[in-house]
C-alpha cells in the first residue's frame, strides 16, 4: 500500500507535536486505515532553528512551494496561526488539490465558509477539530452524534488562559493582575494577552461551535463579548460566599427560532459540572432536544492535546482517500436562523454597584428597578474606605431588553455607578 | 433522491422513542445527508398493543420476514434486547445484507466480534453506539478522535441504576434496600435488579469500551465483576468522613502491554470529576497518552437519549449508502494485547473488616500486613454493639498479589473478617 505523504506549514508547539505523534503513532493509524502516515516537508521561516528537531528524511524549506508543487504530498497541516498569511497559504493548497488540515480558529471563524467553499470546488477535505477547545472533539462530535437531533444549546470554557486566571483568583485570593503575571510566567498566557482575555480567542470558537450546532454563521460583530480584566477579587469573594464560581463562559442558545450567542463572565452554581472545570482545562456543554445535557471535558490546550485533533482529523481524510470520499464538507448542516428579540433572552444578573454612602441612594435603585419591572432575589451593602458604599445584586430572571433598560436609566444617576453586570446561570 | 426505508424490531421505551425522532427531525437528516429517513415497518409481538402509538403508513407485523424479504427496506434497528432470539435475528438480517443498528450491549459485549465479521462478509454496517452509556457517544469518539493516539486507561460511571443508588444512599443517609426499593418505583431499577447492582451490565459495556481501546477482547469470565449489593451505609458515611464517594467504576487499563479489566465499588476522591456524576447519569473518562485525561458526561440510559445514539448511528450508515462505502468495521483496531501479572496492578484499597473486640487483634492485623509488604495510611476503629469492633483502613498503594496473600492470610485468623475491599482513586 501507498504511504501517504504529509506536508507541514509551521513547526512551532503544536507542529512539533503533529511530527512526533505522526512518526510515532504510524502502526496504530495503519491498523485502522491501511496506510502509513509519514511527514515528508515542513515548510518554516529559519531553517536553522529546526534542523536538529526533525528526522533525516524530512525536508525543511522556506518555500511553500516545495509543498503546493509536489505531487506526492496529499495532506497538508496548516499550524502557523493567525489570519495572515494563513489564509493565502490554504487557498493556495487547495487550489493545488491538497487536503488540508488546520488549527486556526481565527481564520476559520472569519472565512470558515469561504474556504470550504474552496475547498469543496476542488474536492479536497479541510478539516479543523482542533480550532476548537483544544484535545476535546467537539466539532466532529456535534457533526456525527447530534446529526438527528436538535440542539438547543452549547455553552462552556472555550478558553484555557482565562480559566486558568479565574481558578486562581478564587483559590489563592489573589487579584486579576496577580494571577495574570503567574499565567504569563507559566506559559499559559502571552504577554499581550488581550485576545485571551477580552474574551476574543472565546468569542472565535463560539463562532465555529454555532455553526456546528444551528448550521448558521454568527457575525463576530453582533456578538457581545466581554473578557475578565474587569473582575475584581472581590467579585469572586462575593460570588463564593454567594454559592458560585465566576466562569468566562461562551453560550449559545437557540431561542424562537434564532439564536443568541454571547462570551462574558458568568456565575455559575458550584454543583453545576461547569463549575468543577479549573485551571487550563475547557469543557463544552450540549444540550439536546432529545439527548438532554452532555458534557465533552479535556485539555483546552497543549502542544499534544491538540496535535491529537489535528491527527483525528489527518486519519479522516486518510480514511476518506481509501474510500475515494474525499471532497464532502466537514460540517454539512445549513440552516437560516434569525437573531433573538432581546425581550425573549432571560436570565437572572449579578450586578456591582458603587454609590455615594448617604441617604436615599438605595430607594434610586429600587426605584428603577421597579420600574423595569425587575426584582431582587439578593443584596449585599458594604461601606467603602471612602464616601462610597458597594451594593452587590442578585436579581430575579429578567430580559436583555429589561437590562437595558435598567443600565440606561442608571446612568442617569451620577451618584450610582453600574461596576459589573453578570449572568448567573 | 431516494428516501431511505427503515425497519424496527423490537417497539419498546428506545423503539419509541426512535420512531418519534425519526419522524420528527426527518429535515434535519435530509439536510445533512441529502436522504429523508422513513420507518415502513415495525416487528412487534402484539400487533394490537401498539396499533394507536404508529402513524398509519407504518406497517406493523408480528413477523419478522415482512422485513428480511422487502428489499426496499436498507437499514434495520435491533431493540429488542436480550441475547436470543436477539442474535438470530440480526444473523438473518445480515444475511439478507441489511444494515443493523442495535442497541444490545449484551449481545455484542458476547458475540460482537462474530457479527462483525458476518457483517463485513455481507457488506453490510453493523453499528451500536447506543449499547454503551446511553446518550453519551463514547464508541464513536473513541474510533474517531483516538484514532492517532494510545488510550492508557478507560474508565467511567456506566450503569444508571447503581449510580442512582449510591447517590441517594449517600444524600439520604439510606440503606442500599432502601435506595433500591426507590430505584425500582422510579423506574431506574428493573424488578430482578441482578444484571445491574451485581455489576453484570457494566461489564459488558467495559468489554465494549475496552475493544475500542486496545483493539482486543476481554472475556468477561477473566474479569473481576463485584456489585454495590454488599455495600453498607455506614462505608458510605465512613468515605464520605475520609473525603471519598463511593461509585460503582468500571476500570480498564493497559499495564505493561497487557489490559487489566475490573467493575466494583471504587473510593473517589470529592474533587474527582467521576465523583460529581449524579443519579442515573454517566460518563466515561478516556486517557491518551498524547490528550491526557478527557471526560464524556451525559444520560444513561432512557428513551429519547438512547434513541439520538441509535439516530446517530443510522446516520452515519445513510451518509455510508450514499457514498457506497458500507462494509467497514464500526471499530477496526486491531491488537494482541495479553494479560497483566497481577503484582504490576497498584491502588491504595479501603478495607472494611469486624473483629474480635479483645486485645491482640489489632495485633494480629498488622502482622499480616507486615509481612506482605503493605502499611496503613488511615485507621479507623468502632466498637459494635455486640462483642466486636469495626475497623476501617485505607492503605498505602499495594498490588492486587499483596491484596490477595493479605486475604489469604487473613481467612485463617477467625477472630477477623474482611466485610469489604474496595480501592481508592
């Protein structure tokens, strides 16, 4: 039987790992598909720096040519990241035939459609399991286990560095800017941290898990997205001794016909499963019409954990060129789904306020809330160092609409200040 | 395009409940598969019972020929449970090249390798997805997205009904007869509960997990299979006091190239993902040498769960027919793998054991213990009502040997017996 020949674009953490998984693992993929896997170019920026790092027979080179013209190699693994030059490399490896595998959730939550488009004009494969949540398979799952049934939401940590910061605020008591500094110590943060934090990285993989769960493409910019530089320690003191952990959730629910989708900090019930997810680690929740709540857990990260998915993705198109199948989109499911009335999206909020320590400031509150028709189911007032007094909330199930609403008419009020609006699940 | 004509055996909770998905999410699947699903007939034992529950185009029959012999019909779902006539029929489906889907964990955990083969000899799919957890799609992410890496151990909450059992024992301070006696109101427990509180039912799914582990067959004949049946409240209070849940795990790890199998009650640590697993829900934790640890949570059993894994697999042969690639093996890993030398299987165990209540005993404990090798982490001693003391132990790791000599010795001294050995994650 043929070998089939691979070519590599990248060889940082994650690439290295696809090469040591692809030399080592070659028996077990040729028990189940027949054919040897083995990895022929890799193309990378300075050939120097790698050349201790890869095996005799394979070709370092610069040029992406060495890959795109040679017609032995027939999947290409795409692991340079970012949008640019990602996106012009798979267009020109799938206009030269290649299949191609990648890990690039920016580039496949931007121009996911386009590509496959391409990609199915040629009738190649372009795969992408590993854009979301690292080692856990959720997208293949999605496309295969939920295929007859209708889920209606999916939700979870999609994102490693601001778990990882989130677990250590609660347990160590330290503040965000503590546990920041600890994370970029130990690798799990970068030191421009934004993407990861302003909850960006989240917001890209709830883009490609909408589009797996209702068929339909979400814009990134009708989502809100909101990152946890803004939590305070003792946010999570509150949270805690109210029952809860605050996660940096993604949720996206399927309500009337649309769907709303959503990253932000949430608070989330301790005996909830969501809740005993800690540190690096991801974990998505789908809900079924008919299967009810399932829970995929693992390593949201990782040079091994995702090379894993990039090789659960290389074996199904090895096994798709056995069998001649190549060419069928990864996720097949097309539907047109609406946005939501903001009136129809419910939840109960953990709101923080300040405002000035003096008489009458909390009858404001009560006031507007009132008015909004809104209710309290918690509250907690503490007296500042200063003039000021904070009021945490926990309020009864209102609507995006009744939030609004409610921030609207506060800001108004120049002696009371909305600090942070949390959903509480 | 063709619909695609569906045959049922068997119209019971998950033959239900596959017939109304079926019905129901029929544009979804054309969505994906380009196919509308259609139920033409339904093989039950008493037409009469069941004539109000099927819409008027399905035809009911008594006889399973109407099935074997209509060529029109391409995929047949087997749930009628049980082992015979269960394997008849689906030999004779096959042989009629049918594509079977089942649900039967019985009937593969004992004959799946035989049926897979006459499978492939006819061309025909042979998938059982629902046959392990319920809801939770674990076979097919196994053969899928493990496909690269090597599973080092697989192990989980398989079996609803013990799992509800253990958790209202422990949330209500119940005797197991009482729990049980709940189980079976609810429905969670059947009448004769053996199959599932003797740990029978969970391993036959660990049989089936481990198949699609390692690629080779445990006989459940060489695995130690123990139920929750002997399991006291006062063990249940007793781990709980030393910070443990106790649940009904089934464990199967490869060690030193062979597979160690086993079922029985196991001391999960509080903070442990397996111990938050409630009621009759499951899950089941796989751990990749590349992934790490990854945790797959959802319901069960039930109808509607049970029937999205039947869906999911009668998908999976559609999107095979409309690319003429039906035949292959649901799980085609293949490996010789033997047996572990049991002084390489290592756990700390809780021992519950009565003695005498005079002096010396303790004495004569610790001796044995001595001499074969192990030591004690924690001690616990009460006296009983009546003449004798009960002593709990967790010890420090030691090998199922050491366990075995420690028993051996042990039923020689007739002042101690040993009421419970279970081991400690």
């Amino acid at each position: 039987m043929d070998d089939i020949k691979i070519g590599l674009v990248g060889l940082g953490t994650v690439g290295s790992s696809v090469l040591k998984m692809i030399t080592e693992n070659q028996d077990k993929v040729q028990n189940i598909t027949g054919r040897r896997l083995n990895v022929k170019t890799i193309v990378v920026r300075n050939i120097a720096k790698h050349q201790d790092q890869v095996p005799e027979n394979v070709k370092l080179t610069t040029e992406l040519a060495d890959i795109v013209n040679d017609p032995e190699i027939k999947i290409v693994v795409e692991v340079m990241g970012g949008l640019h030059p990602a996106k012009e490399v798979i267009t020109q490896l799938l206009n030269a035939k290649k299949h191609v595998v990648t890990a690039n959730k920016d580039l496949i939550a931007s121009a996911g459609e386009e590509l496959a488009a391409l990609a199915r004009a040629n009738h190649c494969d372009l795969m992408y399991e590993a854009s979301v949540a690292g080692g856990i398979p959720i997208l293949r799952t999605i496309v295969t286990s939920f295929a007859a049934d209708h889920i209606t939401e999916v939700k979870g940590i999609v994102n490693g560095t601001t778990n990882y910061i989130l677990t250590q605020m609660q347990r160590r008591n330290w503040t965000y800017d503590q546990a920041l500094m600890k994370a970029q110590e130990l690798g799990f943060a970068e030191s421009d941290p934004t993407n990861d934090v302003e909850g960006i990285d989240a917001a890209y993989k709830m883009v490609i898990l909408s589009q797996f769960s209702y068929g339909t493409h979400i814009k990134l910019a009708n989502m809100k997205v909101e990152g946890i530089s803004a939590i305070q320690q003792r946010d999570v003191l509150q949270a805690d001794a109210f029952g809860y952990t605050i996660k940096l959730l993604g949720i996206s629910r399927r309500i009337n016909g649309g769907v709303f989708a959503e990253v932000g900090p949430v608070l989330v019930p301790k005996d909830h499963p969501l809740a005993t997810i800690n540190n690096e680690n991801n974990a998505v929740m789908v809900t079924g019409e008919a299967v009810g709540e399932t829970l995929f857990y693992g390593p949201g990260a990782g040079g091994l954990p995702t090379a894993n998915s990039v090789l659960s993705d290389i074996v199904s198109v090895t096994k798709n060129i056995v069998l001649g199948t190549t060419g069928n989109s990864f996720n097949n499911y097309q539907s047109d789904i609406g946005r939501v009335d903001p009136n129809d999206i419910v939840y109960a909020y953990y709101l923080s306020l300040q405002m000035l320590d003096a008489p009458g400031q909390m009858l404001k509150l009560t006031q507007i809330m009132t008015q909004i028709g809104a209710s309290f189911s918690r509250i907690v007032q503490t007296k500042n160092d200063d003039q000021t007094a904070r009021v945490v909330i926990i309020t009864h199930k209102m609507s995006k609409a009744q939030l609004a609403d409610f921030k609207q008419q506060l800001a108004a009020v120049d002696t009371i200040s909305l600090l942070g609006s949390y959903k509480v699940l």
